[in-house]
C-alpha cells in the first residue's frame, strides 16, 4: 500500500550506456504522494501502481554503483532526524540505501533475463527514537532490458524444397528465430530478416522469415540444390543490432518439365525365325533428364503391328520389343515400323508449345535357322482292318522341310514304339505297312512314333506319333440257331408256312444284328418271307407232294449279316415229306431217317456207311463222284461221296460241303447229328 506520507521517487533511464537521469526529489514529490490541504491522501488509481516503481537497466556497465533512485519522506526535513531503512530482495546486497539520503544504490550489474523484478520493503525512522514514523511500504524494482541477445534460429541447418519452375512467390520454408530480449520493451527482440545467400533465386519475408522463391522457371535439370542464408536481425534490422544467420538448404524436387527423347532414332533389330511368341528381340531406350515417376515412359507401335508389339521394361524403362505372331524367314525377312514413347504421367502446365512425345524408327532383320521337318499332321490316327496280311498298306505320313532350300527328308519308325516289328515305313514316300497280320484281339491300338529326319542333316529330326487303331472285322457268318425237324403234309396247299427260322452269329457288333434270309427265287416248291425281325417264315409254294415222288427235299437257306466285311451262309434246311391227317398232323414220314441219338462213333459209322468210309490219296473234283446221302453237322448240310478210291483201312471221310469245297475230316472229329443216304444209292440198300 503507499499511504499519504510515503513519496517514492522514480528514475527512469531510457537510454543506455547513457547514465540514468534522476528526476530531482521535488519533481515527483510535486506530482504525487502529497497530502491535501485536509490531511487526506489522494485517492491511489491502478496508474499509481508505477509510482510504487523503480527501474533499472539490465547489464550496467558503470565501475560505480548504479544509481537507483531515492526514498524520501515528507517526514524527512532534511535536518538528518530520519533514517530510511531498506528490506526484502537483495536488500543490504544487491540493493544499498543511504540512510540519511534515502538513494538506492545497485551494487552488481542486473541481468534481466535472470531476474527481472525485485521486491522490496521501504520504512522510515526516527533516528533518536528509532520509531517508525511512518508505515512500511513496498515498492518493485523492475530491470528494464536492454539488447543484450541476439537472435537465434532453432537449428543452424534446415531443410526445404520446392518444386522447380515454381511461379515466382512460392513458399518454401518459414525460418523463425527466437530473441530473449524484452519483446514488449524496445525493439531488443524486434527481428527483421534478410537473405544473405540465395538471391536472386529465394527471398524472405523480413516480418515472418517466409523464404519464397523470387525467379522464375528455376530448372531442376539445371541446378537442383540451392544453400540459403537467412539472417534475422534484432532492433528492428537498424544499425547496431544483433543477428543471427541460419542455413537452408533448398531442393527443386522435379516436376515432369522434359519429354522423353530418343538420342537416336533409328534402332536396327536382328532376330532369328526360330524366336518363340512372346520372346523379346531387342530393347530401344529414349532419354528423360526428369526422375522417378516424371521419366516413366510408355512404348507403342504407330498403327500397331501384327507381328510385334512393345513393352516398357519399368524398371530401365525400355522399350522392349516382342514378337507377337511367329516369325518365318521363308515368308518375310524385314520389318519396319515406327515407335512412338510418351511420358506416363503428364503434368498439364508443361505440355503446352512442347512435343511430348517422340518417335523412332526400328528396322528387324530375321535370321535364317535351319528347322526341323514338319509334318502334315500331328498326330495321326490310322484305321487299319485286323486279319490284313503281312505288307498291307497302313497308311501314309507326309514332312516337308520348311527352309528356304528345301531338303529331303526321310522316314523311319523309332523301334522303341513298334517292339514287336509289326510295321514297317517306306523311307522315300512314308508309306507305312505291316510287317505281321494284326489281330485285334491281342491289341486294339498300336501307337507308334514316325521320325522324319534331314537327309544333309541328322540332328534335324521331327517325331510325330501315328496312333493306328485296329478295327474289327466280321469273320463270322450267321447260322441256323437249331437244328430244324421240318415236315411237309403230302396233302398241303401252296402258301402254308411249314417252319419259321431264325439266325444266330458268333460276332457282336455294336449296333445287333441285321439279318437277311433268301432262298432261290426259282425254287417252285418252296419260298421264304423274311420276318425283318432276324427271323424268316419257310412256306410251301405249291401243293401236292408225294412221298413216292420225293420224300426229302433239301432247302439250302442264305443267310448273311450286314458287318463288314458282309458275311453269309448257306444253312441246308432238311423238309421231310410226311402223311398227315386232314388237320394236318403228320402220321407217317419218310422211313429212310437214320437217327443218330448220342454222336456216332466209329466203328458205327463204319457199319452204317461202309461204303462211303474211304481213304484217300488225293481228293478229286466232286464232279466225278457220285453222291452216297446227306448228313447233318451241327447246322451244315454234308454230301457224302463215293470218289471210289478205298485204300482199306478207313482214317478218313471225306466231305463235299456245299460250297464247293472238299474237306477231310478225321472220323474221331465227324460227329452227325444225322444222316440220310439217298434211297437210290447202293450204299443205302
Ligand atoms: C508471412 O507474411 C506474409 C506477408 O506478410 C504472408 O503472406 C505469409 O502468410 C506469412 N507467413 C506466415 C508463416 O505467417
Ligand atoms: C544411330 O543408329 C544408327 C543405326 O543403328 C547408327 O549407325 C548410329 O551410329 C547411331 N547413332 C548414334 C548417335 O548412336
Ligand atoms: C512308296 O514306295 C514304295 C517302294 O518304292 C512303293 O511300292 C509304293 O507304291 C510307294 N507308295 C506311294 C504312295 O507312292
Ligand atoms: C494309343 O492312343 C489312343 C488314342 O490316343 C489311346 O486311346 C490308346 O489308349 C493308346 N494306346 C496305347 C497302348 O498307348
Ligand atoms: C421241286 O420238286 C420237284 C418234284 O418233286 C423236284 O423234281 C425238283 O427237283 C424240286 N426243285 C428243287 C429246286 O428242289
Ligand atoms: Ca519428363
């Protein structure tokens, strides 16, 4: 609290090393802490708070104690009966007062950045008594600052960058430093900066330390790095002040400002015929001074192109050129075409007024190589019928040698796929037959490996495989399914069905039987009607037999399948005349029917056709030999014959089939079902 009585005076320095102006006591004890006329003290306002006071400059450079100021009372009338005494911060040490003058002496020099405001206690006593006579009061000693530090910038190094061909005016970097001087006394931490380095390419705001860019169309490719001083200077940039610099080391980062260009723009491609689809034949490569994504490239033909196409390798960033559609010296031997390369990523400032794309011409020359022979197919698949003799023709393989000249081939089968040596290849013109019968049963398949190889050259050999597929054959003939005991009424009608037959055949083809039955057309006694059900119907044609006349006719029956190759038949169909009653029930037949129950053995045989058992040296045509009887063999009908040659003792009988053919039959084999001998033979009686 000041009170009434309590003046203290206030010395204000403003100026330094200038030594402090003390106002004189009177001066401020005219203005303030006077009493008024009725003893009242005036009215304290927050502005009276200064007057409670005093200041002192910081960093005092004087040899002497740095004066203060002074206490005075208006109790003190100067005839030395009072005695100010001094308490609080730094009082008796920092602070000295004179007891009798009340000035405040500083004893060391002050630094305001340590500490900046002293508290202290004022009184005044009565030197005899040593009585207060007035109240204690409290007053501040502030220290005021001078400039005693300079500016200072957090890092002595920064780092910044900017895209280059920036617009004049670009902000790169804000560079601030920091005073510890009095910011709200004097201009000692006012700062000002300054570009000391770095023009005319960057300039700083001098309020805020904003560096710019100042040039227009600053060039990566030119100069990428540039090293900024930027200097902030106190006391508001005037003479005298302190600074500090700072580095900035700026880098242009790049923008895509360049095409690619191509150094040269013809490129010359050689590649042999053989490349594969899809292998690479050569690379072209166009320049952009930009980096990263700024010089990726894109590779094209102009137009396109059948045969080739280009590829950017992405991480050299060539074009690489690849074959599309297979290559053949024969046919076309130069390429030429044109390839344009572009930026992948266009920056829409830069492109304007410039080309950004370039074009190159690539020439490729195909190469000659020396290939294998081709065949015409590959694979081959053969059908080959089975039960085809030795040297049949199989089929034919076909390889031509497609180089420019032309070379003969020849053909051979690898051994290691025909182990058995079934076939064999004509080395000239690839003709391939067999060496043994096929049978279909021991394989269905023969896959074989063909091998054409270059007469001039060996090691140009091209295999092909050539699957040849044994097809079945149908070598069986269909047949009476039974043995057939088939009369006929001496009283019938034309038109009667005296006997339905039926076929079987020991072949299974895939799609069943067809059979088909016939007997001669000209036949006036008997006809036959196909049942198209693998069946057939036997009618008579006529009426009137008569036993006397004939009692055993004989119906040969033809009977063919329709596989290939066509198989038939003739099955002998045996019609007895019978004696029937008028319901057509037979009643008595032909008395010549010699069963044979149980086979016929031997000596039997012997017995019952003693003269027809015969031995021969050599069998004659039948012509010549008179026909002894018929006999039934499973569903074949034998003549036997008389070739009058006997060579005693009988081993074999000799057949007349009705095709025609003569065949020997060992008697133990012979085994009838039934015989009848012609009732005119002599054999028969
Ligand atoms: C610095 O001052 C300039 C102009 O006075 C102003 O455009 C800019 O934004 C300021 N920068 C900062 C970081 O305050
Ligand atoms: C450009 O290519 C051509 C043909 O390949 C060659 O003769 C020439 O030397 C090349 N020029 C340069 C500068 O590489
Ligand atoms: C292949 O040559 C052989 C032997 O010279 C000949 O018998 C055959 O007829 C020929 N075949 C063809 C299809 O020319
Ligand atoms: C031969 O080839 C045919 C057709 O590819 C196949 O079905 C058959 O199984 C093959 N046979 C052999 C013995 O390899
Ligand atoms: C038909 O019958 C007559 C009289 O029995 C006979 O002479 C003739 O040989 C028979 N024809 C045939 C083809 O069997
Ligand atoms: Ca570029």
């Amino acid at each position: 609290m000041i009170t009434d009585r309590v003046v203290l005076l206030l010395v204000l320095s403003v100026l330094w090393p200038s030594t402090a102006l003390p106002f004189t006591p009177g001066n401020i004890g005219n203005l303030f802490g006077m009493p008024d006329s009725d003893g009242r003290t005036l009215q304290r306002s927050k502005r009276g708070w200064m007057w409670n006071q005093f200041f002192l400059l910081e960093e005092y450079a004087g040899n002497d104690h740095q004066y203060v100021g002074k206490l005075h009372s208006n109790m003190d009338r100067g005839d030395g009966n009072v005695k100010y005494v001094l308490t609080g911060d730094g009082a008796g040490s920092l602070f000295l007062i004179d007891e009798k003058s009340g000035d405040i002496h500083a004893t060391k020099r002050l630094d305001r950045e340590e500490k900046a405001m002293y508290s202290l206690n004022a009184k005044v006593l009565d030197r005899r008594t040593n009585l207060e006579l007035e109240p204690d009061t409290e007053f501040n000693i502030k220290i005021h600052d001078i400039n005693d530090n300079e500016p200072k910038f957090a890092k002595e190094t920064y780092f910044a960058s900017v895209p280059e061909m920036s617009e004049v005016g670009t902000s790169v970097a804000t560079v601030t430093a920091n005073d510890a001087d009095d910011e709200t006394y004097g201009n000692s931490a006012k700062l000002v900066y300054s570009i000391l380095q770095g023009q005319p390419y960057f300039s700083v705001d001098s309020e805020n330390g904003t560096i710019k860019t100042a040039l227009p169309g600053m060039d990566r490719e030119v100069k990428e790095n540039y090293q900024v001083v930027i200097q902030a200077k106190d006391m508001a940039g005037q003479m005298g002040g302190l600074s500090g610099t700072t580095t900035v080391s700026i880098t242009l980062s790049d923008v895509n400002d360049s095409p690619p260009r191509f150094a040269n723009h013809s490129f010359r491609v050689t590649t042999v015929e053989s490349t594969e689809i899809g292998g690479a034949i050569g690379r072209i490569k166009a320049d952009d001074p930009d980096v990263g994504r700024n010089a990726e490239m894109e590779y094209s033909i102009v137009g396109g192109h059948d045969t080739f196409n280009i590829i950017t390798d992405q991480t050299t960033q060539e074009g690489v050129i690849i074959i599309k559609k297979a290559l053949d010296y024969e046919s076309k031997r130069d390429y030429e075409f044109r390839v344009e390369v572009k930026n992948t990523y266009l920056d829409a400032r830069f492109i304007h007024g410039l080309q950004f794309k370039d074009y190159a011409t690539v020439k490729v020359t195909v190469e000659d190589v020396d290939e294998p022979p081709v065949f015409t197919r590959n694979p081959y698949i053969i059908e080959v019928h089975e039960d085809t003799a030795a040297g049949s023709f199989v089929g034919v393989v076909s390889a031509r040698d497609p180089d420019a000249d032309t070379k003969p081939v020849k053909y051979s089968i690898d051994r290691h796929t025909d182990l058995e040596r079934l076939f064999n290849i004509d080395s000239v013109n690839g003709t391939i037959t067999t060496l043994k019968a096929l049978d279909r049963e021991m394989s269905k398949w023969h896959n074989i490996s063909v091998v054409a190889t270059e007469i001039n050259n060996p090691r140009q050999t091209t295999r092909v495989p050539v699957f040849i597929k044994v097809l079945d054959v149908n070598d069986n003939a269909p047949e009476f399914a039974m043995s057939y005991d088939t009369f006929v009424c001496e009283n019938v009608k034309a038109g009667q069905l005296i006997q339905t037959i039926s076929a079987v055949d020991t072949d299974e083809p895939l799609v069943g039987h067809k059979f088909v039955f016939s007997i001669s057309a000209t036949n006036p006694n008997f006809t036959i009607a196909d049942r198209e059900d693998n069946t057939a119907n036997i009618l008579t044609r006529r009426g009137g037999f008569s036993r006397r006349e004939m009692s055993m006719y004989f119906l040969p029956v033809v009977i063919s399948d329709n596989d290939y190759p066509i198989q038939s038949s003739t099955s002998t169909l045996i019609v007895r005349v019978c004696a029937c009653d008028s319901r057509g029930n037979m009643q008595t037949c032909n008395p010549e029917v010699l069963p044979f129950s149980d086979g016929l053995t031997t000596g039997a045989l012997v017995a019952i056709l003693l003269c027809v058992v015969i031995l021969l040296s050599k069998p004659r045509p039948p012509s010549s030999a008179s026909v002894l009887g018929q006999c039934l063999v499973g569903h074949k009908m034998y003549h036997l014959l008389d070739l009058s040659i006997i060579v005693p003792p009988s081993v074999f009988l000799v057949l007349w089939c009705t095709d025609s053919i003569c065949t020997f039959r060992n008697m133990d084999d012979w085994n009838p079902t039934q015989c009848v001998l012609n009732p005119n033979s002599e054999c028969g009686k």
